[in-house]
C-alpha cells in the first residue's frame, strides 16, 4: 500500500506535464492564421503659390531712445533772494520762449543802477564845463592877438578827453548796472519743459547755482542704428563740407511707435541727418529722426512722445522693382527654396536674396515667373520625392481587411498575394 501510494506521488508531476504539454500544444496547432496587410505608400502633401514679380517697398526695422534737441542748465548770473516763482516753473511744466520762470530781488541791482545814471550825469557835467573852458581860451587866445596857434594845454583838450573817457566809463557802469536788474529775471530762452527743478521761493542763490533743468519741445530727436545691410536700400541724408544746400535737405520718412499700456501709439517723422563716424563696437551707423512738435495732441488723439521713451522704428527705404517676394519662412538652408515642378517632384534651387525681414523675404536671381513655390516644411533629403497638391488630389487609403466569419466564429485570412479590398 504504502509502495503505490509513494508511486502515484512520484508520477503525478509527470502527469501534470504531459497534460500541459498536451494542451500547449492543441492550443498552437489550432491558432487562427495572421490576416496580411498591404502597407500603404504615403505621398506627402505641400501647400505651393505661383510666383510673380512684383515692386517691394523695403523698411528697415530698428530702435531707439527719444531725447530733446536742446537741453540747458538754467543758472543765475547774479545772486540774491528768489521772491517770485512762475506756476510753470515746476517739474513737468511747459513754457514759452520769453517767459519769466523765476525773479531774484532786484533792489540791490536797482540801486546801483541809480548810482551809476548819476555819476554818468556828473561825468557829462565835467565834460561840458571843460568844452566850456577849451572854448573861452580859444576866444581870448585871438582877443590878445597872440600869433599861431593856441597849444592844446591852452584849449584844454587833454582835460576834455580825460572827461570823455569819464562819461563813456559812467555809460558802461550804467549799462552794466542795468543790466544786472535785467538778469534778476530767469527768462525763458525758448518754448520748452522743465525736466528738474532744483530752487523755489526764498531760496538765496549765487551766480552758478542750478536752478533748474530745461529741454525745448519744438521737435524731439531719435538716435537710431541702422547696420550695413539696410544702409544698402536706406537714402541717408549725407552732407559734405562744401553744400550749402543741407538746411533744406530731409531724409526718408520714418514711423515710430511705442507700447503705452494696452494700446499702441505711433508718431510720424523723418531722418534728418547722420553721424560723423561709425560705431566701432558694433559696427553700425547712427542716424537721427526727427519729430515736430512731439507734444501736440493731433486729431488721432495721440500720446505724447516723451523724452528718455523706448520707441520702435520703421524707416522706409527704396523701391525694389523686378523681384519676387515670398514667404520668409520658405527659404531652406544655404540661401534656396523648393520649388515643385512639371512633374510633382521637388527640386532645390538656390536664389539670390537682395532683402529680408521678419516676415518677406525678396528674391532678386534664380527664380522664373510662374513657376511653383513651396511652402510647407519638410525634411532635408527631400528633393526629387513624389508629393502632391494639398487640397486637390484624393488620400489615397487601405480598408482593413474584415474576412468571413466561420460557424465556429474564428475569422478566415484572405489568401496570400491577394490585397484587403
């Protein structure tokens, strides 16, 4: 007993494997056949345009910083107390040439302005007592009959000189002396802003204290860099020694516009003039734009251009005429395009590019009217692929193949060579 049960226990893991073996094996000898697939040839799709020459108004793109024409240092040229502020004398503030910003106490300088018209009357005095004189001794001289003529002592002409010299010593004292009233008055020396203020009622100044910090506002300037590829297409206004002409002379228009907020405000100027030398760091020019007027509220309702402000700027350049624009982003590397031709197969050609900007690029040699552009992106080792028009010809496809459903509910292949219609 106990010998049969140690056999049965010995050979039930045989058993198992036979069993399973047996399954395992069923189960492959009856697995349902894979269905074949033919795989689909895919011919990419392009997007092109028809190319046509056209003129392109080329517009060289840079920025820059407004600053005032003119800016001045407003100091006293005499000293004493301010005892009297204009309202626009204040940070912000515009004024008009000839306006009185401030008044330093005149009395002082008024008073010695009295003194000096009396000594210029006491000088004159002195000169009409010795003409006086001079002519008395010349009457006695011919009264006693003296012969010749009188010595320039008897006619006291060194007397009247010295006297003279006295009155034209008393004019200049009286002409300084007025003057020094008139410099108590801090005149406007033209229509302008004041940028800072440094002085107020009260305040005892001298001669160089700063009162104040002006710009003019009749036109502002922008210093702009232009690189040596827009200098190509840009007429800069070029003076020489010699032109006389210059002051009548303006450049290209010019557009700038700045980011105020949510919304964006643009002024209208021009290139007036360009530096003298090129900027040995980065190799560029600087031109200057001008805006007239830059505080004036126009009819659009316009934002002030103020001075120390961030502009962008559109200068416009020459007229392109003959070439073919096209998308910037359908130039390939190494300066070419894609073009497909006759045969829907794309061919890489290079091209000559006179100008390009963020979003046209114009193209001078290399390129014939009608023929086909590419503009959707591909991968390099394209050219001489197959493609089709995006749009225009049919997808070509493969219906997954469905077989016939068997009693038994397994799924039948189709046979082999014989495409999944």
């Amino acid at each position: 007993m106990k010998a049969a049960q140690i056999a049965f226990k010995a050979g039930l893991p045989l058993l198992v494997l036979v069993v399973s073996a047996t399954i395992a094996f069923h189960t492959i000898a009856n697995r349902p056949e894979p269905q074949r697939r033919s795989q689909p040839i895919a011919i990419p799709e392009v997007e092109v345009i028809s190319l046509e020459r056209t003129s392109y108004r080329v517009i060289a793109k840079t920025r820059g910083t407004v600053q005032p024409r003119t800016e001045s240092t407003l100091i006293p040229e005499v000293s004493g107390r301010i005892v009297e502020v204009s309202s626009n004398f204040r940070a912000g503030e515009f004024f008009e040439a000839g306006d009185v910003l401030l008044r330093i106490d005149p009395r002082d300088y008024e008073s010695e302005a009295e003194i000096s018209a009396a000594e210029l009357i006491q000088a004159r005095m002195t000169l009409a007592e010795e003409q006086a004189r001079g002519d008395q001794a010349a009457r006695e001289w011919q009264r006693l009959g003296e012969p010749g003529e009188p010595d320039a002592l008897v006619l006291r002409k060194p007397q009247m000189t010295s006297a003279r010299a006295a009155v034209q010593r008393a004019q200049a004292r009286l002409a300084q002396t007025r003057l020094a009233v008139e410099r108590t008055q801090i005149v406007a020396p033209y229509a302008g802003r004041v940028l800072e203020k440094n002085a107020d009622l009260g305040q005892y100044v001298s001669t160089g204290t700063v009162l104040a910090k002006i710009y003019a506002v009749d036109y502002v300037e922008v210093r702009l860099p232009l690189s040596n590829r827009q200098l190509e297409y840009v007429d800069v206004p070029e003076f020489y020694r010699s032109d006389e002409q210059r002051e009548h002379r303006s450049g290209p228009p010019v557009r700038l516009s700045a980011r105020i907020g949510r919304q964006v405000h643009a002024w209208e100027g021009r290139l007036v003039r360009a530096e003298g030398t090129i900027d040995t760091h980065s190799r560029q020019l600087f031109v200057i734009a001008q805006v007239d007027n830059p505080y004036a509220k126009g009819a659009e309702n316009r934002a002030p251009l103020k001075v120390g402000q961030f502009v962008e700027a559109a200068v416009e350049g020459q007229v392109l005429k003959d070439v073919f624009v096209i998308p910037r982003d359908a130039l390939r590397a190494g300066e070419s395009v894609m073009l497909l031709n006759s045969d829907q197969r794309l061919q890489s050609r290079p091209v000559q590019i006179l100008w390009s900007d963020e979003e046209n690029a114009v193209i001078g040699d290399g390129l014939s009217e009608g023929e086909r552009l590419v503009l959707t992106a591909l991968g390099p080792g394209m050219e001489g692929t197959e493609v089709r028009l995006a749009g225009t010809a049919e997808k070509q496809r493969n219906n997954e193949p469905r077989g016939d459903q068997n009693p038994a509910g397994r799924s039948r292949p189709k046979p082999e060579g014989r495409p999944a219609s």
